[in-house]
C-alpha cells in the first residue's frame, strides 16, 4: 500500500515534490508506521527501486545472455526490456524519469545507481562476448552505456504514449545497435 501510493505520486508529480505526510496520507498510514517500514522517504524509493530490480530480472533474465550469440542475447533484451516496459509502465517511468532527474538529486542518486547496476551487467557481456569477437576488445563500457542509452530512449518512447511499437521493434532495434558494433 506505502509503496503502491509513493509510486503513484512520485510518477504524477516527482519524487522532491511529494512530501512523507502526503505518502502517509495517500496510504492511510501513520509517518511513524512508514519510517518502520522504510526508515525514510530514501528508503521508500530504495524499496522502489529493488522492486524495479526483481521486475526487470523477470523479464530480462542472466539466461538473456550468451557471449557466443551476441545478435540473439542483444535482441532478447530488446523483448525483455520492452515487455517490461509494457507490463510495469508507471514503474519503467519511475526509474527513467528519476535516472534523467537532476544530478545530486535524491532521486537521481538512487536511480543512478540502479542505472550503474544495469550497465555493468551489460559491460560484463560485451567482456565475455569479445572473447568471441576480438573487434569488441575494450570497448565493453562503451557498448553497455550504448545499448542502455537506446533502451531508455525507446522505454521513454513508450511510457509517454509514442505511437504504438512496431510489431518487430526488438529486432529493429537489435539491428540498429548491431549495425554500429560490427561495422
């Protein structure tokens, strides 16, 4: 219930400007009864962000990933990623707005570093699949930051009402990274 009221009103309105008591009040719950829960308005968001974590895991799971078929894991992340999206709308929201926020920002702090989570298993791998092609050698940071770059653009395309996606849009996209590692 806190948390469900808290990502409602950080998603309408954003995380600085909704305050502990209209949490509480959206939640009919005392302050005492979510500082028991979260220990803060921080720790509301942290609780947030962990639910994220476990979302995008469902649908983006470490079997994604074969180092030896590069083309076919980054496609399904595309299906992964997209089919959160879909599923966890105001979620996927959440998490992008907040990555974009203002920098030093609470908000932005905790986002960031999920967003941190999220590229580093994406750099370990483009290491792991540059052990199969050699043009990739140390270039993985630049890879992950890339392909996570493209995946915000088209979950911020999607959760701010863009037309309907292509019935093939992960392979579109798979293809449009591709393209610029392999040329």
């Amino acid at each position: 219930m806190i948390l469900s009221a808290a990502l409602e009103l950080w998603v309408d309105r954003g995380y600085e400007a909704v305050g502990v008591q209209q949490i509480c009040n959206d939640a009919q719950v005392t302050k005492p009864t979510l500082y028991h829960y979260f220990g803060s308005k921080a720790g509301l968001l942290r609780a947030i962000v962990e639910l994220n974590d476990k979302r995008l895991g469902e649908f983006v799971p470490s079997q994604s990933f074969d180092p030896s078929d590069v083309p076919g894991s980054i496609e399904r992340v595309c299906v992964g990623w997209l089919g959160y999206v879909e599923a966890y709308p105001r979620l996927a929201r959440l998490f992008i707005s907040h990555y974009y926020g203002p920098r030093g920002s609470e908000a932005a702090t905790v986002a960031g570093q999920q967003q941190e989570r999220w590229i580093e298993r994406l750099e370990c791998f483009f290491n792991a699949a540059s052990e199969y092609h050699g043009n990739m050698r140390n270039r993985a940071r630049a890879y992950a930051a890339s392909f996570a770059g493209l995946l915000l653009t088209y979950g911020f395309l999607a959760v701010n009402g863009a037309d309907p996606p292509e019935r093939d849009l992960p392979y579109v996209i798979s293809k449009q990274f591709m393209y610029g590692i392999f040329s």
